[in-house]
C-alpha cells in the first residue's frame, strides 16, 4: 500500500491551526483555574476549621459569663454590672 501526501487549502490549515493554538491555551487557562479553585477549597477548609473554634470558644465563653452573672445574681438581685468600671448597681435589700 501505497502512501501518497496531498497539499490541503490553506484556509483550512489556518483554521485548524488557530483551533490547535486556542485548545492549547485553553489547556493552560484550564490548568491554572483548577489549582485556583484547589487554593481556594484549601482557603475555605482553613476558614472553616478557625470558625469551628471561634465558635466553640464563643460558646465556652457565654457558659463561663452566664455562670459569672448568675452568681452575682445570687448576691445581687436585678443587679446591673459595669465591667468598664468594675461596679455593681443594685437595689439593697431591706
């Protein structure tokens, strides 16, 4: 069997050309959007996991507090606390 070659219309050439060159940078933009969104999944793990722990240290610190003014409350009925000026307004008992 023979092999025989034939010369294709330039046009055609061209546009196959620019096809195969636009793939090849598409290759490329696809690749560097891809490890984009792994960064980025990689990112949002990361703030995920630090939100987990504001959370939970929110919590512990709203146990704490509440367990603190339930004491004072114990004391100091209705009382009202100024954390800034470290005082204690209340109705004294009589």
């Amino acid at each position: 069997m023979e092999i025989k070659e034939e010369k294709l219309d330039e046009e055609l050439v061209t546009q196959l050309k620019k096809l195969r060159d636009d793939n090849n940078k598409l290759t490329i933009l696809i690749g560097q959007e891809e490890m984009r969104r792994r960064d980025l999944k990689v990112q949002i793990e990361r703030i995920e996991n630090e939100l987990s722990q504001y959370h939970n240290i929110y919590k512990k610190n709203n146990i704490q507090l509440n367990s603190k003014l339930n004491d004072l409350e114990k004391n100091y009925p209705n009382g009202e606390v100024d954390v800034d000026k470290g005082v204690i307004y209340y109705e004294e008992k009589t």
